[in-house]
C-alpha cells in the first residue's frame, strides 16, 4: 500500500430523497442496483489497481449522500475539522463522520456555528497551499478558522455557477504544479488568483466540466476520471498521469463522481 488514504460510505441508502443542488431532481431516481456495481468497481480500482488503502464507513438509513464522504470534514496529518452541512438534509451526517474519527484518535476541531464548511468538497491542498471555495456551501468565515487550525495558508475563491457548487466540481490540484480548473465556475477575482498562482492551469472545456471532468481522485501519478472526458484526460496523459476512465452516472444524479466518494484520511 502506497500513497494516501481514503474514507469511502458504501451506497447501501443512496437515493435522491430531496434536491439541494441543481443536479439532483425526485424525478430522476437511482438504479441502486447500477449504483453498487459502480461503487464496486471504483472500490475494487482504488484497492486492487492503483492500491490505496480504503477505510469504511458504515451507512446510514435515511442519510442517502453520506456516500459522498469527501464532505465530512477536512484531515490534515491527524487532525479532523469537522463539516458543518448547509442543508438540514446533510446536517445529521457530521455526528457520523466525528465518531468515526474520534475513535481512531485524530484530534477533532470544529467550526463556530452559524459557519457552513463541507470538508474537502471545498477544501483542497496543493502542496502546502490551501485552496477554499465559498458562496453556495461553505462560508468564508469557516475557512479563515480552518486555516487556523490546520496551521496553512489559504486562497478563498468565490464560486459564481450554482452547476458547480462545491470547489471539487470545478478544480482539482494533481501535484505541486498542475491542476484542472473550469475557469467560468468562478468569480472574476478568483480566476486571476488560480491564473496567478498555478504553474500549469488545465483548463477543462465546459462539456467535460458538465461530466465532472474536475471530479478526479489523485493517488501519485494515477488519476481516476469520470467517462466521457477525453479532451481532459489527454491532457492528463501528455503530461505523465496514467488515467482510469470510469463510470459515475448514477452519482452524478446527486451532483457528485468519483473525487465526492473519498475523503482523504
Ligand atoms: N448531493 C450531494 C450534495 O448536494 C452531493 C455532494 C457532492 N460532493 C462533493 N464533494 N462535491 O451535497
């Protein structure tokens, strides 16, 4: 085993019960049986293949999006800061994920109420840099206590397309210097901060941003994409990342792909 470690939530209740973003709609239902095998496969891909470890976390009944558990919190070393959910819908999922973390004996930090903070959904490092995104889910505010505890420096970016909600769904750091961004998902200002800051921007054209084509899992120099994303994932290959294209349709009902399914650990 090499590399990080992931928190994944087996789709044991994954449903579409409500909508809280633009994605998911009660009249577009999940093939559960489809969802499984996709979960399966991407499980078996991280495991098997690529070989990172995977950590579990048990689902709940009546908490259908605690399979995208990239929304509990964000780790640093052993450190958890906890989410706390916009919606009431996700609200009840953090008591969770703060259990499942307190009994492996991370040092647990929250963030003052009313602060809304959805974990590494809007949250990423790259290198030590932490990149923050704030408007439809996660408060400014909740980031400049993060930052606090986690000891890092941060770059807030406005997120301006309610399609892309969460700074996961529109940029993903691959290594110290490249990342992929769908630059139109953000605010003016936090296009020329990501322009400024970033080495090598890949910009993701809208269509394969529409497949979540940002949504990646990065484990060394491997890179798990969701299909249909071939201009990205080109791209991806050019510059010595091998590429493993797979399917997230049934998640994608929700709002989320393969990147949504882990939370670093
Ligand atoms: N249905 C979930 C929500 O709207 C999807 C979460 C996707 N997660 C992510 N990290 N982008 O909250």
């Amino acid at each position: 085993m090499s590399g990080p470690a992931f928190l994944m939530c087996p789709p044991d209740y994954y449903e579409i019960a409500y909508e809280i973003n633009p994605w998911m709609s009660l009249r577009r239902s999940v093939d559960k049986a489809k969802a499984a095998s996709q979960w399966n496969h991407f499980y078996e891909l991280l495991t098997k293949q690529i070989k990172v470890k995977v950590e579990l976390l048990n689902s709940v009944p009546g908490l259908p999006d605690l399979v995208f558990t990239a929304n509990g919190g964000l780790v640093r070393k052993r450190i958890f800061v906890r989410s706390n959910f916009r919606h009431k819908e996700r609200k009840a999922e953090a008591g969770y994920f703060e259990k499942w973390f307190k009994k492996k004996g991370y040092l647990i930090k929250t963030i003052a109420q009313p602060f809304c903070f959805e974990g590494e959904g809007d949250a990423l490092f790259m290198g030590q840099e932490l990149y923050t995104g704030f408007h439809f889910r996660s408060d400014v505010e909740a980031h400049d206590a993060l930052s606090g505890y986690l000891r890092a420096s941060y770059f807030a970016l406005e997120l301006a397309d309610k399609r892309f909600y969460h700074l996961d769904t529109c940029f993903a750091p691959l290594d110290e210097k490249t990342a992929l961004v769908y630059l139109p998902a953000f605010e003016a200002y936090a296009q020329l901060v990501l322009l400024e800051n970033i080495p090598d921007p890949v910009r993701v054209p809208e269509k394969e941003a529409l497949c979540f084509a940002c949504n990646v899992v990065v484990a060394g120099r491997n890179v798990v994409i969701p299909s249909g994303c071939p201009e990205t994932t080109r791209e991806l290959e050019n510059r010595g990342f091998h590429v493993y294209a797979l399917d997230f349709s049934e998640f994608i009902k929700a709002g989320g792909a393969g990147k949504c399914l882990v939370l670093k650990i």
